[in-house]
C-alpha cells in the first residue's frame, strides 16, 4: 500500500461498489457510484435492485449499465461485498514472520480456520498496514461460482469480492487520516447486527450478532478487550455515506491500490476498471509507428551528409546553450523560492484573520479548549451554554460556510461541550496557498 503521507494526494479515480444483502433467496443488491478526489470522495448516485436472483439478469444489468452510463462510467469494474453470513473473517497474529514466510505460515494455519473441506473453500488475505496481524477471510467454492455467474450473466464487469470488514478498514484511512486507536460501529440489517470495531489488541473485529444492539455492542467491546467502550456509532455516520458499505465498496474499487488487497474472486475472472491500462501499449505502438515512418521517409546520402554538417554546426554552439540552461534553471529555481515565500507570508496572514474571527464569533460565555486549522478547515472544541446557536453564527461570517458538529453537544455542569467543524472560505475556493 501507499505510505499514508501520500495516499491523500494518490485518492484520485471513479468506482462502483455493490453490496449483497439478505438471507439466501431473498437476497437484494445496493449499488453506489462514487468519485474520489484528494479532498474527498463524493457520492454520485446510488440505487437498489430489489430481489436480483429471481429477476432476469439481463433485466437489471440492463438498469445498472444505464445507472453508470449516465454517470460516465461503463468502463468502471465493481467491487462486491459478499453478504456476510457467507464470508468467514479471522485474524493471525503472525510476529517475527517475514514478508516471503508469510504465505507459507498463513497456508499452515489456513485448514484450522474454517470447518470446510480444503477442496471446497477459496480464501484471501492480507497483511494490515504496520502490524503483524493478517486479515483472513474465507468463503465456499460454490458461493463464488454461483454469484460470479449472477454478475456475468447480467453483463456486469467485476473487479473483486471481498468482505465488509476489508472495505470499512480501507475506507477509513484512504485519505491518510488515522482512525482512533478504539472504534465501535454497527449497521443493523435483517440477518441481525453487524459490528465493525478497532482496538490496541484486535486492529480489526467483524461480527454478525442475533441479539438487540446494547447486548451486541456489549459482546464485541468484550472482544475487543476495551478498556472503556467507546460510543457505538453507525457506519453510515462513521463513513459518511448511507449506505455505507456499497460506499467503501466503491471507494475500493476506485482506488485500489490504496486499500487492502482482500480479494477472493479468481484471478482469471478478474476486471479492470480503468481504461488507462492501455495507454503504455498505446503510446508504444504510436511511438513503433512513428519510428517506422521516420526511418521510410529518410532520405539518401545528401539528407545524411547534410546531417552530419548540422550536427557539426550544434556542436559549436552547444557550450553556450549549456551556459544558457544553466542560467534558466537557476532564474527558475530562484523564482520558485519567492513565489514559496510569499505564499507562506499571505497563509499567516490568513490563519490569523481566521483566529481573530473565530474570537469575535466566540464571545464569552462560550470559550475553548482547542482550535485546529489547515487550509481548508477550522475545528473548535469548547463549552457555552447553547451550543445550537453557534453553527448559524459561524456560518453568517464571510470566512466560514458549511458548519456542522463533529459529534452531537453533551451536556456538562457549565453548560454544553461542543466540537465543530467549518470549511473556509477562502480555502474552499482555492485562494489559500
């Protein structure tokens, strides 16, 4: 994977994501469109296909061509997230094990984990980024077959099958944030209750519970080993999209080097997304023919006579040409140097104008505990007594817009904490350096 100081400015791509949902034979599918940019992803457009295995499939691959091909996208491959009552999800722990053992070592534990037979089971895995753990998931032979064959015959490119646990940790860190050290999310679904959480002692935990939400988040906080479990939140609201797990689907398949590459589909039956994997052999057959047609358009011995006079002639000059290179590159050189100094001496400028704002919007009663800015937003964490007045007061000054709370105020013995977070304006339109 891509370090995660650069993955922001790597997140660039479109991608579809589909989600299989519900027991088998009243299954349904969730489909979502998404393009992804280095200052975020947005959602293009989403829809559902309501019992896909006992439509025709040329009848709702016919509604997904035309979903995409208004989106501009027909060259797109999608990801699946398998439903997750039919993937097996563990994790090794594998420290001191080194990256060409490690295949060897997950194989050695491989039949422990799963009670199929070795001939009927197709697994992937992956090691997570800066850990010794390994992320196994595991699945039925025939479960593939039986939906890979679904998806061609409806005429849909697939780029991979994976599980919902791979795409959520994906999702979180593909712009390069780094989630908290302790996590706790659900999505409620008619198999049950599916909790995804993160913790020091298990990077990454997935589970289907048949019990009410506080008895399942109990359970996985109990896996997980926390110390005090942290606020369960929804994934939607974690991702930031609804629904959430088509979302990071297509996160996935928009960007996929930047995220874990858990795939069980074959090989063989995988398919790109993107049509710039042509563009090497392109440009080499242009340049083939391009050389062809230079080296028939030569002419005789005078063009070559000619020739080496005229490289005689560039020999002469090219001392001086170098002289005169050397002088551009140190006037470009020289001039990069200003224009950097002057953006970091306008950026001050602009960071304190935003401090002196925010002390005027803030006025006591209310005061703070932090403000972080960057270029494009302000978060502020404090108390006053009615933290629903600040968004309207933050958003009617010019330099601010789009206010909303991080997370819902809490009432404390003052008054309400709150933390909120707001897009400059000047950031947004690209006036900051």
């Amino acid at each position: 994977m891509i370090p995660a100081g650069l993955r922001k400015f790597a997140a660039i791509g479109s991608g579809a994501g589909l989600e299989i949902v519900g027991p088998r034979g009243s299954e349904y599918l969730r489909v979502s469109a998404v393009r992804v940019r280095p200052q975020g992803a947005r959602v293009l457009g989403s829809f559902t296909v309501e019992d896909f295995e006992h439509q025709p499939a040329a009848a709702w691959g016919a509604d997904y061509a035309a979903f995409l091909g208004k989106l501009g996208m027909r060259h797109v491959a999608a990801n699946v997230v398998l439903p997750r009552h039919e993937v097996i999800v563990r994790q090794l722990a594998l420290p001191g094990v080194s990256g060409k053992d490690l295949a060897a070592a997950v194989g050695f534990q491989l039949d422990g984990l799963h009670p199929y037979s070795e001939d009927d089971v197709r697994s992937s895995w992956t090691r997570l980024e800066h850990s010794s753990t390994v992320l196994v998931a595991i699945v039925r032979t025939e479960t593939i077959r039986r939906y890979a064959t679904l998806f061609a015959e409806a005429g849909i490119k697939i780029a991979g099958f994976t599980c919902s646990a791979a795409v959520i940790y994906s999702a979180l860190r593909l712009f390069g944030k780094t989630p908290p050290a302790e996590m706790l999310a659900y999505e409620a679904g008619e198999s049950g209750v599916e909790i995804y959480g993160e913790s020091p002692s298990k990077p990454v935990f997935s589970a289907t519970f048949n019990v009410d939400l506080e008895r399942a988040g109990a359970l996985a906080s109990a896996e997980l080993r926390f110390e005090s479990a942290p606020p369960i939140h929804a994934l939607d609201e974690l991702l930031g999209a609804d629904p959430a797990l088509p979302y990071a689907a297509a996160l996935a398949s928009a960007c996929p080097r930047l995220c874990l590459p858990l795939n069980l589909l074959p090989v063989e039956q995988r398919q790109t997304s993107s049509p710039m994997v042509w563009v090497p052999a392109t440009a080499l057959g242009v340049l083939v023919l391009l050389a062809a047609g230079a080296t028939t358009a030569l002419p005789g011995f005078e063009n070559r006579r000619y020739l080496r006079e005229l490289t005689a002639e560039v020999a002469k000059v090219q001392p001086a040409a170098a002289r005169s290179a050397a002088l551009d590159r140190e006037i470009d050189a020289i001039r990069k140097r200003t224009v950097l100094l002057d953006s970091f001496r306008a950026r001050s400028k602009a960071d304190m104008d935003v401090l002196a704002e925010m002390t005027r919007l803030l006025a006591p009663p209310a005061w703070l505990t932090s403000l972080e800015l960057n270029s494009q937003q302000v978060a502020v964490t404090g108390e006053t007594d009615q933290a629903a007045l600040l968004l309207k007061a933050i958003d009617a000054s010019p330099q601010f817009e789009s206010s909303e709370f991080v997370s819902p105020p809490t009432r404390s013995a003052a008054g309400e904490l709150f933390r909120i977070r707001t897009t400059r304006e000047a950031g947004r339109q690209g006036k900051l350096p």
